[in-house]
C-alpha cells in the first residue's frame, strides 16, 4: 500500500495530511487553491517539517508559491519522458520552500520552544527511569529526528546529551547529600550497569563518582 502525503495551500494557508491519516475534502463555492498527492520519492528530510496540521502563509510567499505550482501543472499536462523528472525536482524545492517558511513561521517556533521545555521537564521528572530518547520521542508523537532537531534548536544539544547531563547533576546531589553507595545511585538513575555509569561520570566530571564524593 502507498503511502500519501497531501499539501493544499488556500486563503494563505497550508494543510498537511500525515501517511495513512483518514480525512476527507469538503468544498465551499469559493474554494480556491492547490492540491498535491504523492506517494514516496521523497526523503523525511524533506517532507517532515512542521508539528501543526497547517500554518499560514504571508502575501509575500504566497506569490512566490503560486508560480511553482502552475508550473507543475503545465510539466503535468506535457507528459512527456522528461516531464516526471521535473516534477518530482519540482516538488522536491516547492516542500523545502514550505519548510523554511514553516520555519520562519512565529508560531511554529513557539510550539517548538513549548516542545522543548516540556521534554527538558519530562526528563527532569522521570530522571529514576530508563527511558531511551526514542520513547520521550513518541511520548511528544515525534520522531527521533524531529526531537533531536527541536533540541538542538532551543537548547544547543542533543536529546541524549540532555538526559546524560541531568542524571549526572542529580548524580552529584545523591553523592554529596545522601550516604548512598555509587552502585546504588546508579540503579536508582534507571542506569543497569554501575560500572558504565560511573564511565560517562567520568567522562562528564573528570572525576569517578568516588572521587567526586570524597572532594
């Protein structure tokens, strides 16, 4: 079965279905704008863009969007050996055209920012568990790519190097104001393995954990 993604773009705004999602069209009398339908030449790279069923758009990219899609239309209608080629090139900028106008959009940026202090909380609160970067992401319905970007966006770093970076600091506190073992620290992190964790402690502090305590 094929997978679609569909864009429309009408009174200034961009509508995007996920792969698979059911919906359905329903047209006013003054329904005007594009449609597009494609199955999957295209990487995630390129089609994934934006956490928001659709954004708006200003006059300005508008007009500059419009002539792309007329000029997929007319390669269309000349069906013709090159005509595909140009198409799928076609679309290929059209989407990275939405995707830094997503980008730039202030909503899109606020929800990202919302995103990432919910994840940065999220992992402060769960900070006992051994949770993997790839089910905080479906935790938010991301992708580990999209959170890793989002991330990296706001905070400068990594997902993984964020939860490393609050387990070591709450690492520390255990250390300095409790009188529990460096194995039992490490279990009570969601580490399973104490040895590997007092390797990234280390490697985080310069220090062993023992070492740390004892200072």
């Amino acid at each position: 079965m094929i997978d679609f993604e569909e864009y429309e773009i009408k009174h200034n705004r961009i509508f995007l279905m996920r792969p698979k999602q059911v919906h359905n069209w329903s047209y006013s009398k003054n329904s005007n704008g594009y449609i597009i339908v494609f199955d999957r030449h295209f990487s995630k790279e390129t089609t994934t863009f934006s956490d928001e069923p659709f954004f708006d758009l200003s006059n300005k990219n508008t007009l500059l969007l419009k002539p792309l899609f007329e000029n997929l239309i007319t390669e269309f209608n000349k069906n013709d050996k090159l005509g595909e080629k140009i198409i799928v090139q076609g679309i290929s900028y059209l989407l990275l055209q939405l995707k830094r106008f997503a980008n730039e959009n202030p909503k899109n940026k606020e929800n990202k920012s919302k995103l990432a202090f919910h994840f940065s909380k999220l992992v402060s609160d769960t900070i006992n568990e051994n949770i993997s970067v790839n089910e905080y992401a479906s935790k938010f319905n991301l992708t580990i790519d999209k959170l890793n970007e989002i991330c990296k966006e706001n905070y400068g770093q990594s997902p993984k190097t964020i939860i490393l970076e609050k387990k070591i600091t709450e690492a520390k506190r255990l250390l300095y104001f409790t009188d529990l073992s460096v194995k039992e620290i490490a279990f009570r992190l969601g580490f399973e393995d104490s040895s590997y964790f007092s390797r990234i402690f280390k490697q985080k502090t310069n220090l062993s954990p023992t070492e740390f305590k004892s200072t």
